[in-house]
C-alpha cells in the first residue's frame, strides 16, 4: 500500500518542466532530485514529502524521451504518479527505472492538492482518505508490478539472472 499526500498539475506537463536540460550536465541523484519540476513549480521541494503523490491530467511526461525525467521525481521520493494519461515513453521510462505510475482519468480530475491518498498498487485501487471518494485505475500487469518492486528493469533482469545460477 501507498500512501501520500497529493501534489497536482495540470495537462502537458512535459520532461522539460520536470527536469530542465541545464541539470542533464550530471547523472547524480541527489542532483536530479534537488531539480525536479524546477521548470514548472520553483516551491515544489519546499512542499512535497518523502512519499508524496503527484497527481495530473493529461499527457503527463510530454515531450523529449529523457529517462531522466522520471529518475528525478523518483530520486525526489515521490511514491507514484497517477494522471489521466500519460506520454507513452514517459510510461515506459518510469517502468524501466521502478517508479509507479497509475491512470485514473477519475482521480486525476478529482483529488485535490493536499488532499491524503491511499494507493494499493495489487489492485489499481485508490482511495482519497480524507473520505472523499475511491477510484479505479487501470492496474499494473504482475510483470511490470515486479519489475517496480524490483526497483526498475536493470535490477529485475540482475534478480532473475541471479535465480538461474
């Protein structure tokens, strides 16, 4: 179960907002995580907690293919993302470096910056826990479920190398 506080965006939120190109120069994690979304929200470091949920609506991850996009708002420790949809790239990007990602074109629209949610990424479920309703995402495959809890594709091919020895 994932649990955090929704922070929220709007359509076309693209990796050039999410991690702008002058912090590419370096791939440290620390670095990407103290640039994330510095394009779009200056206050976005100041507001979010470890385990926070960015929330947004369509076509989130927009743009260039940049893995890194996803690899900062993963270093930044947000726990999922969940929008109405998402760039096809982006979706996949976030897969390969295990960061969860749900859509839900109902919760995107209807949660509300702040606002405490509950994710149980088994089931696609999503439940706003300040008792303003639940909604059904489109649930992961068991493979890409494993894939996430393995920490991204790299460490689930290491993981399945490793059982065949």
């Amino acid at each position: 179960m994932i649990r955090g506080h929704v922070i929220k965006y709007g359509d076309n939120i693209d990796t050039d907002v999410i991690l702008p190109g002058r912090y590419l120069t370096r791939f440290d994690l620390k670095h990407l995580a103290r640039h994330c979304m510095e394009g779009l929200d200056p206050d976005f470091l100041k507001k979010k907690k470890p385990g926070d949920i960015v929330v947004a609506g369509s076509n989130f991850g927009c743009g260039s293919s940049r893995e890194l996009a996803p690899l900062a708002i993963k270093a930044a420790d947000i726990s999922c993302i969940i929008a109405r949809s998402f760039a096809r790239i982006f979706y996949r990007n976030a897969i390969n470096i295990g960061l969860m990602i749900f859509e839900c074109p109902e919760a995107a629209e209807a949660l509300q910056e702040g606002d405490e949610i509950e994710v149980d990424p088994e089931q696609g479920l999503i439940r706003n826990v300040s008792g303003r309703g639940s909604y059904e995402a489109i649930p992961l495959p068991a493979l890409v479920r494993r894939i996430i809890d393995d920490g991204g594709l790299i460490d689930f091919v290491k993981r399945r190398l490793k059982e065949k020895e």
